[in-house]
C-alpha cells in the first residue's frame, strides 16, 4: 500500500508508552553526562553547550510523557484525576458512545496527555501533584528558579539559536550550568518514580479484600 507521508489510516492507534521509563532516564542521564565531558566546552555561548542542553531537556520530557502518560493507561484512579485537565473537563459524553466505546475515557485521557508540551514543567508540577499526590520541582527557591528559567533557555536554544527575543545571547550554558541543571533534572526524575511507586502501593493497600479468597 502507498502511503502518503503525514497521514496514518484511520483507526490508527498510537503507540502506548514504553515500559521501565525510568531506568531508560538513568541510563540516558548516565550517557549524557559522560558527553558533557567529553564534548562541551567551557564558554557559555558553544553551539556544543546548546545541544547538550537541549538533549537534556528531551530526555526530561520523554521521561515524563512515558510516566505519565504509562501510569494514566493503566490506572483508572489516575484518569479520574486527569479529567480535571483543561480539554477534559468540559467534555460529555453519551451513554450511547460509552456503550459503543467502552475505553473512551482511557483514550480521551490518552490524546490531551499526548497533546501536552512536557517541557512546561509548571503545568506538569501541578499534574504531578494532583495525580500522583507529589510535586516534581525542587523544593529549594534557588534551585526552583534555576529550572524554571531554563524553560526559556531552552525555547531560546531550539528556536533562536539561543539568542533571547530582545537579541541578547545566551552566555551561562557552560559545563558547570549544565551538570548543575541535570542533576536536578535527575532530582525530579526520582521524585516522579517514587510517587508513581508509592501511589501504586498505597491503591493496592486500599483495594478491597475478597472474604472468599482462599476459603
């Protein structure tokens, strides 16, 4: 079959989340460190510096959209607590349509989490903490604002050659910047697996006991 480029035959699903995001974060993290001192310079206004910084954001984001997304699949108490999302909570739906297409709500979730930018990682912090009863972000102001600023940075790097709207270059992403802004890239990550992993603890410390089992 010919297919034309950018269509996809309809009933098209997309592809569930990968499984063990989070060792594939370690050893992404892990590699990308290992290239930071092999390949980026001291200066902060390196091409190099920039896609190393840019590398580490999507390793971020991926990380996060597979969590995410993976955890909301398959925990119908983590949907329930997405619907909230903008997008979602507007919608009805007829029970004509849940009869026809039981999993709507599970794919409805699915498509607006597939829709969201994860590098705006105060809409995610707040995600975070409503689904998984934790937030992401450092607690620490300093180390807050350091990630919360980079956001920007990042937008300057991927579009402007990181260069800001009112032509001043970016001159602080040098190899120091960069360890500094991945370990706590890093800080979050385990800050995200842990929730993920205690709010799956505490929903199978909650789950009803069946009296007849074993009897």
């Amino acid at each position: 079959m010919n297919v034309v480029p950018g269509w996809m035959p309809s009933g098209w699903d997309e592809p569930e989340p990968e499984p063990g995001a989070y060792g594939i974060f370690q050893e992404a993290m892990r590699d990308w460190k290992k290239n930071v001192v092999e390949l980026s310079t001291m200066e902060g206004t390196g091409s190099r510096n920039r896609m190393l910084f840019v590398t580490l954001y999507s390793i971020l984001e991926a990380y996060l959209s597979d969590t995410i997304i993976g955890s909301a699949m398959e925990d119908v108490g983590v949907q329930r607590k997405m619907l909230k999302l903008e997008g979602l909570k507007e919608k009805q739906i007829s029970l004509e349509t849940i009869l026809d297409k039981p999993d709507i709500v599970r794919e409805m979730v699915k498509t607006t989490l597939q829709g969201l930018s994860f590098h705006k990682l105060a809409q995610v912090n707040g995600m975070c903490e409503a689904a998984f009863g934790k937030p992401i972000l450092p607690g620490d102001r300093d180390e807050r604002a350091l990630v919360m600023k980079s956001i920007d940075k990042r937008h300057d790097c991927v579009h402007r050659n990181g260069v800001t709207k009112d032509g001043t270059k970016q001159d602080d992403i040098t190899s120091d910047y960069l360890l500094k802004l991945g370990a706590l890239f890093e800080n979050m990550g385990v800050t995200l697996d842990t929730a993920v992993r205690q709010a799956q603890a505490q929903k199978f410390v909650e789950s009803p006991v069946d009296d007849n089992q074993g009897a």
